[in-house]
C-alpha cells in the first residue's frame, strides 16, 4: 500500500544533516514511494513480537512498549494514512504559492522536445489579469518562463510534419495572433487578417484630420454611429469615447493621421486531424474569432484552408474527424446555443439551443457534454436523425422554451406564427437529441476530459466553487476529489513519464498535481443507469366502468371531430394571446422595456399604514454597455385620494447592472377607506410613447379608517 507523496522543498535535509539530491521527477516520486513503504513496514503493529528471537524477552518487551507508545502518538493521523490509502490517487505536489492564474484551455501537456520527457504547459493570466506569460513546468518546478504581449486565450500542440522525430510544435493564441513555437523557440506569428473598417467612420477621421470638425461633434458622431451601424467602431474610436472632455484633444491630434484599422481577436482554438486519424498524425489548427467566424489553418503554410460563419461569438470547440475527408466542429457560443459544422459547409445547419449559458464542453466519443451556469451537466448525442415537426403555425415566440419537452432540438429557423397550415408536415432533421441532465452541488468552475488509455476509459472532470472536482461517465459519478481550494483549471495525461497525471491549479493561484493509481478501478458510485426503479413497479389500474366504455366508444364515432374542436380551440387561445402579448409591448404595458436600445426594468415597492405611504421606486438598467439618460418618471393618479410631492422628475444616469432605488411619499386624502391604482410611467425626453409603465394597486389607509 502506498502512503501519502509529498514534494520536499529544495533546502530540506534528512534526519542524519545529509541533503536530499535532486533527483528527477520520476526518481524523486520512486525514492518516496520507497521511503513510505519501509516507514510503514516499520510502524506496522506486532512486527517486532513476530520477529523478536525466543530468547530475546526483555528486548523484545522494551521494544513492544516503544512501539505502543509510538503507535498511541500516530493515532492522530491514522484516520487520514488509511483515507489515503483508499484513495485513487497519489498527492505527489502541492504547492499552495506556486503563482499560476490560468483556465483548462491555457493547460496543455505535451513532449516539446521528443525525448520522451513530457512538460507542462501554462499560460498564465497574472495575479489580476496583468503580465501575461507563458510558464513550462518540469516536475514541480518552472523550467522556462517568457511574458505574453495580450491574455493568453488558449494552447494546444499538433504535428506540423510527419519527420523524424517527431516532436510537437506549441501553439499559443493571444489577441489576434497565434504564437508557434518549435524546441520552446519562437517559430512563427500568425495574425488574423484584418476587418474592414466603417466608411462613416473612416469619413469622420478623415475630417478630423483636415480641422473641420471639432472633437465635441466627433464623439456625438461617433457615438450614433456605434448605435445605429451593423459594423462594429475600431479600437481606436472605442477609446476616444472613453476619454473625459479634457482629454479628447490631445487624443485626436495624437492619433488623426493615423489609419483606421479593425481588428478582431481569438476566443478560443482546437486542432483538427488533417488526413489521418492516429494520434502521431499531422493536424490543423482551428480558431474562433471575436468577429462569429471559424478559421482552419494549414500546418505548414498558415494559410486559412477553411472559413465558416457563425451567428455567435465561439467560447469553446470541439473537434472530431479528419479535414480532408470528413469532419465536424461543435461550438458553444455566448447566446446560449452550440452550433454544429460539416466539412463544405460556411454556416450552421443544426443548432442545440441550451436554457442557460455554456461554461464547459467536453466531447466523450459521440456524446457532447455541455456545463451550463444551471449547474447542471447535460449530455447530447451528434446524430442527426428525422422527426416530424409539428406544424409551423403553433409556435409562437412565447409558447414554448428553447428546448421541447421531449429534448428534441430543431433547426433555428424562423417559422411564421399566423402562417396557414401545410398540407403535409415534412420531415425535419434534429440535430443533439439530449440524453441526461445530471444536477450539481456547486457551481461548475472549468470542465476537461479524462481520458485513461490503459482502461479505456474516457469521463468528464468538472472543477466545482466547492472545491471539488467530480468525474463522471455519462450520468454515473467515478469519483470526487476534494481540493483545499476551488480549482480553476484542469488537464489529464502524461506528465514527466508518468501516464496518468492530474494536473489542477486553484483560485489563489496553487498548483496541484495528483498520479492516479496504477490498481485504481472507476467504480460508479452515484448516478443512475438504465431505466429508474419506479419504471417496475406495478400500477394500480382500476377496473373498467360503464361510463368509461360509453366515452372511449364516443371517442372512436367522433375522434375526428373531437381533435379538430380541439385544435380550433388552441390555436385561438395562442391567437389572443399573441395579440394581447403585442397590445401590452405596443402600449409599453409591461414592466420592462422590449426595445433593444433601451432595456429598462421596473419595480414598485409601498410601505406603511397610511395615510402617508413611502413608495419605491427601482429602475434597473440591464444593458451590458450602454448607459441610460434622459429619462423622466411620470405619476398619473386620482388627485381626489392622494397627493404626491412632486409627480414628475427627472432620473439621473442609470450606469448598467446597478439598481437605483427613487423615493416619494403618497398622501392618501379620503377618510373613506378607499384605494385606487397610481399608474408610474418611464418617459424618453422628446417622445411621447413611454418606454414602460407600471399600475400599482394602493392598499386601504388604515389610518384614516381607524380615525
């Protein structure tokens, strides 16, 4: 049995004053493992009473109660060496300083050098997202170190050429380049292919450059058009928007005879097989982009082999197949749906739309396993398979979720509320028929693969705010392993010449390492397989009554009838419904803005007893970006019943995000005990319509009416 592995810090030394040697990393951990088994040997209870010679009594009894005594002062810990003992996994370091801020995509564990040895790979974000660099790890300690010009975003090794011997090349994407290095050399710098800028803005400069206008009427232009325009502003105007009125002059003249340049940067990035599909094989390198494109490069030339479009912006990848024969992308993106792409094909056919956002996805052989911040895992097969739509007039935008009962997902076509019935449904192709959907304790931090070659086995890691990191095989939990820290970033596999290697690094900027048990066997603890238990119990089914033949033998005469009642009934309630869900959002009815351009929330809170009411007011601006200004609250009210201080203000700048609570005082006048409703409408400066409105029912003054 082996016992707990821990690093020994570089300046420690032996009982005797002899100083530990460095070994490497692999001798290291043998020595200890060595070590721990004759420390054990040794402290194991009645071992010298079986070795004592017949004739060795008084030594033998002296022995004895030196060992009691020693096995009474490790009491204490033997609850946690046979926890350890138990364990799957060896402790081989820990280092709670080791200064490593980074995600699961920046982990990557590769043979750099072909020999054999394998290195750990990390780009490092900083403490606080400041000096970015890229770290390679021997063992426990940092082998190399350089600084990053932007924030790493991801990092993988592929194969450029099929030469002996076959060392990895590394790749690490960071603002709109790719670094490529060979040997921990810089080999080559792709950047992304820059965007064409906005001609309205370009013409702005353009007079900016020629004193025709001033950088007040810039900045008001500017802004219209970051408001109206489908092109996105470059950086450069983006933080001209950004400067105080002091500062704009200097800005302008300091950047006016500049070229207007747009460009985009990469969110994240995965290989591709390129003809082969063994692992020793050559592969591409596949990116997404800021600007909702997908990019294949060439191993060789870097050159872009393949664009595809997408109608988000890609968060996380996955790859599978070969690019020249066949292949298929899956992408995550930030609005909540994963789109799938094919080989010859520049945009999405297919799409699983999820209830929440993605903060994880890992691909299992053909399942897709998705995180979402539900904290929840949900598990999606790639097949496409053909199911019969229900016809394209009874879905309406507010009738059904993204996802149908059943976890069927259609393509995200947008179909006609009110169009007339087909005569034929046709037969639509699904794609990501959803499988499992397993609940978790904590919210879901990083997500990776697990993948164990010896066994076969492949599962899903998922690093939880709990400080726990759960694997799964499909719906059934392996194991839980439980960090001092909530973990940031996982990586499995070969590290040093270690097979199976965990790799974890934690919130505070630690680094864990952990070896799996060559023994261990995933044995699955938890989780459901197959059908539920309930599925065999037997139901109490009442007999048959008269009435019950009387209505199935009405329902066979007049089946037809009865359906088509029914569907006429149904699709008028979704026709009202529709019509009085329009009528509210034309009339600004609802208490929140439908306007992309000014998303606004509202709620009203009345305390007291009477007859003076205090009434809150609190107006949320939703928006990610864009502040709120020049809005104006309106009260509209009985003025027979109450009194308002003041029943039209202006409110000031509503800064994204933040809750602003505006409060007034309502004055109930009658002694009648009677209430009536305060309508509350939000106002734009210069328009008519409001934004929303919202009718607060006032409670009876029970003042007056104990009076």
């Amino acid at each position: 049995m082996l016992g707990r592995v821990t690093a020994p810090p570089p300046d420690a030394t032996q009982e005797g004053g002899q100083r530990i040697p460095q070994w490497g990393f692999r001798g290291w951990l043998g020595k200890l493992r060595a070590r721990n088994l004759r420390v054990r040997a040794y402290h194991r209870p009645g071992t010298i009473e079986r070795c004592a010679a017949p004739g060795a009594g008084p030594v033998a009894r002296t022995t004895s109660a030196k060992m009691a005594a020693a096995s009474s002062s490790d009491s204490d810990s033997g609850r946690a060496e046979s926890k350890e003992a138990n364990s799957k996994w060896l402790d081989a370091h820990y280092d709670p300083v080791a200064n490593i801020h980074t995600f699961s995509a920046c982990l990557v564990l590769a043979d750099l050098h072909g020999d054999g040895e394998h290195k750990l790979v990390v780009g490092d974000l900083g403490p606080s997202g400041q000096q970015p660099r890229l770290k390679v790890l021997k063992g426990p300690t940092v082998l190399t170190e350089s600084p990053l010009p932007a924030l790493p975003a991801a990092a993988a090794t592929f194969l450029m050429e099929q030469h002996e011997p076959q060392a990895p090349a590394l790749a690490l994407a960071s603002g709109p380049c790719v670094y490529v290095y060979k040997n921990l050399r810089p080999y080559f710098k792709f950047s992304l292919p820059p965007l064409p800028p906005n001609p309205l803005e370009q013409d702005l400069w353009h007079q900016a450059k020629e004193d025709r206008i001033d950088p007040l009427t810039l900045k008001e232009m500017l802004e219209g058009i970051r408001e109206k325009a489908e092109v996105p502003l470059s950086v450069q105007s983006l933080r001209f928007l950004q400067l105080e009125l002091s500062e704009m002059e200097a800005f302008v003249n300091q950047h006016k005879s500049k070229t207007i340049k747009r460009q985009t940067v990469i969110t994240t990035m995965t290989t591709l097989k390129k003809n082969l599909s063994d692992e020793d094989a050559v592969s591409c390198l596949v990116l997404g982009c800021e600007n909702k494109e997908l990019l294949v490069l060439d191993p060789e030339a870097f050159t872009i082999l393949a664009k595809m479009s997408l109608p988000s912006v890609p968060v996380f990848l996955e790859a599978s197949g070969q690019f020249d024969v066949e292949f298929r992308l899956a992408a995550a993106c930030r609005n909540g749906n994963i789109y799938i792409l094919r080989r010859d094909s520049k945009h999405p056919k297919y799409c699983i739309e999820l209830s929440a956002q993605p903060v994880g996805l890992v691909r299992v052989h053909k399942v897709l396993v998705v995180g979402s911040t539900e904290d929840s895992l949900h598990g999606f097969t790639h097949k496409v398979w053909l199911q019969q739509a229900p016809a394209p007039h009874s879905y309406l935008p507010s009738a059904q979720g993204p996802e149908s009962p059943s976890g069927f997902l259609f393509p995200a076509t947008p179909l006609s509320p009110l169009s007339p019935k087909p005569p034929q449904t046709p037969a639509v192709p699904c794609q990501g028929k959803k499988l499992w959907t397993v609940q978790m304790p904590a919210a879901i931090l990083t997500m990776n693969l697990l993948d164990q070659r010896s066994r076969g086995l492949q599962a899903v890691m998922a690093g939880l705010a709990n400080g726990e990191v759960r694997i799964y095989r499909d719906k059934a939990l392996l194991n839980i392993i439980r960090a001092p820290d909530a973990v940031t970033s996982l990586c499995f596999g070969r590290y040093g010449r270690e097979e199976n290697t965990l790799i974890m690094t934690t919130r505070g900027g630690g680094l864990i390492i952990k070896i799996l048990k060559r023994t261990a066997v995933f044995v699955e603890a938890g989780g459901e397989v197959g059908p539920p238990p309930a599925q065999a119990t037997k139901l109490n089914v009442p007999r048959k009554t008269r009435l019950y033949v009387d209505q199935t033998l009405r329902e066979r005469e007049a089946g037809t009838a009865m359906h088509r009642a029914f569907q006429t009934d149904l699709y008028l309630l979704r026709l009202r419904t529709a019509r009085a869900y329009v009528q509210a959002l034309e009339s600004s009815l609802s208490p929140m803005s439908m306007t992309a351009r000014e998303p606004l929330k509202l709620h009203a809170v009345v305390q007291g007893l009477g007859p003076i009411f205090k009434l809150t007011l609190h107006l949320q601006n939703p928006s990610t970006a864009r502040p709120a200004l020049g809005l104006l609250i309106c009260f509209l009210y009985n003025e027979a019943l109450y009194a308002l201080p003041q029943a039209f203000f202006k409110v000031p700048l509503l800064v994204p995000g933040l809750n602003y609570p505006l409060e007034t005082f309502v004055e109930s006048l009658s002694d009648k005990g009677i209430s009536d409703i305060i309508k509350v409408l939000v106002l734009r400066e210069g328009q008519s319509a409001p934004l929303l409105s919202a009718h607060i029912n006032m409670p009876v003054s029970e003042g007056l009416a104990a009076a």
